[in-house]
C-alpha cells in the first residue's frame, strides 16, 4: 500500500500533512511554503499545494513515515537533496 497523503490549508502558505502508511503509523507535519523560495524552485503560487502533495511524497521515498519531521522548509528540503528541484519539476509535469 502507497502512503496515504492528506493536505489541508492551515493558514497562507502553510499546510498540515497528514501521512498514513502501510504498517498504520501515521505522522501530521507542517509544511512552510515561502513564496520566494517557491519562485526560486521554478514554481507559482498557483502550483502550491501540488508542490506540498510532491514534496511529502518526495519526503516518503527517502525516509521512514515515522520519521517525518514535524516542520518542513521547502529551502531545507532543497539544501538536504540536491536531486530535489529538478525531482519536483519531473513530478509536476
């Protein structure tokens, strides 16, 4: 079973992630979304959300769901992974 990903609006640019996986662990985490560094990655303000639903997935793939952090910086993301940027490009096109 893929990891269930649920995303809602906390306030603007901010999103509460919920992530349920297959063993039953499920994690909430904040994902900040700051707009300049949205511009920096290529991407409009329009395309949020779907960079926050790319991203956790992005996130899943490389580290346990129990593992999750509980605040994600977008900026952080992309310093931690260098194959971040084009990855998000690849996956929202």
């Amino acid at each position: 079973m893929v990891p269930r990903i649920t995303i809602e609006p906390v306030i603007e640019h901010e999103y509460r992630v919920r992530i349920d996986d297959e063993h039953g662990d499920t994690v909430e985490s904040e994902i900040i979304v700051a707009p300049d560094v949205l511009t920096d990655l290529g991407f409009t303000s329009a395309d949020e959300r779907r960079v926050v639903q790319h991203t956790a997935a992005f996130l899943i793939e490389r580290q346990p769901v129990i593992d999750f952090p509980a605040l994600v910086y977008l900026d952080e993301v992309a310093a931690a992974y260098d194959d971040y940027p084009e990855q998000l490009h690849h996956r929202l096109s």
